[in-house]
C-alpha cells in the first residue's frame, strides 16, 4: 500500500510520525495495540493516540476492543472479520468474506469470539 498516496488522498500532512505508524501497521498481518509497537516508535504515547484518532476520523484506520481491554488497529483496505480467542485473548484475521448485514445498518466490523486451535488442541 502506497502511505503518501493513502494520506494525500484525505489531504492530510504525511509528519514523520504519521508515516512511522502508517509503516507499521501496514507491514502488520494482523491488528496492533499500542503496547505490540511502543518500542517500534520515537514518540511519546501522547503524540500516538493523537495521530491514530486523526486516522480513525479519516478512516485510514480501524479499531476495535479485544477481551484484554486493549484497543488494536489496524488500516481499513480491506473490510474482513476478527477472531478473538476467549481463552489466550488470540486475534486472527479471517480472510473469507463475511456478507453480513441488517437492513438500514452500515457495519464497519465484524468480531467472532471463541476458542482458538492453539487452546483448543491443549
């Protein structure tokens, strides 16, 4: 994915932070919390949260709660479901097209919660 071509398109100023947190979660096969890329980073904490709910407002990124109370993002190219794993708190992506909708609704994310394999299999 192309991040200059991404932030320009919702005229927003591609800072050095913008494209450090662009560049991870675009290098990324599954959705992030803070805490997964805190050491990735040279910004404060502060400075993250402001820039990834400026993403959020343009719909650059998406996010979601998982069982551990943490939020993960991840950029919205794509629209597709999430496992989480109510045993080990495991988020998947699931890949096949979930075709779910309930008339006169926009859904903007799908979250399945269960028990993964890993645990499943332990």
């Amino acid at each position: 994915m192309n991040i200059e071509k991404l932030v320009d398109n919702k005229n927003l100023k591609l800072t050095t932070a913008r494209r450090a947190i662009l560049e991870i979660f675009n290098n990324s096969s599954k959705p992030l919390c803070y805490d997964d890329i805190k050491n990735s980073l040279s910004m404060d904490k502060a400075t993250f949260y402001r820039n990834i709910t400026k993403f959020e407002e343009e719909g650059i990124v998406n996010s979601f709660e998982s069982n551990d109370k943490k939020r993960y993002y991840e950029i919205q190219n794509n629209p597709h479901a999430h496992f989480i794993c109510t045993k080990c708190s495991a988020i998947e992506c699931i890949p096949e097209k979930m075709d779910f909708k309930i008339p006169n609704h926009k859904i903007d994310n799908i979250i399945i919660k269960g028990i993964c394999s890993n645990c499943l299999n332990k």
